[in-house]
C-alpha cells in the first residue's frame, strides 16, 4: 500500500508502524502522524499498525509535540 506523508508518496508492508513510517519520511521521532478520518482529525501512537487505522494514498501529516501541548499548540 502506498500512503502520502508529507507530500512523500511512500510504500509500506501490512506490518508497518508509525514509528516505522516516520523513520521512513525522515521525520523527527517527536512528531505525530495525523491524518482525517470519518470524525475529524485523528493521530497515530508509534505502535499502531498503519494499514489498520488509513486507506491507500491517505494523506498523513506530521505535527510537532511539545511536552505540555497536544501538537505543539500554545
């Protein structure tokens, strides 16, 4: 299955995490891999199994966590 994170087409394994992910599109092990789903705006944990939670060529987006604010947010 091919996803789309950060305007990178990547192709991921039916075991893929998104942790695994994130380190595939290079981003930064702090981010959060947030993408649409049926009731707004959802996030992946690092453990869960991408291909369990989107469709092929959902559109993911990295956001940053701060220790005390849910996507970096002030």
């Amino acid at each position: 299955m091919i996803v789309n994170v950060e305007n990178q087409e990547i192709p991921i394994e039916e075991d893929t995490t998104a942790a695994e992910l994130k380190a595939q599109a290079n981003l930064s092990d702090n981010a959060v891999l947030t993408y649409r789903g049926e009731n707004g705006f959802e996030s992946l944990n690092d453990d869960d199994i991408v291909v369990d939670h989107v469709d092929g060529g959902t559109r993911l987006m990295a956001q940053p966590l701060a220790d005390d604010n849910v996507f970096g947010g002030r």
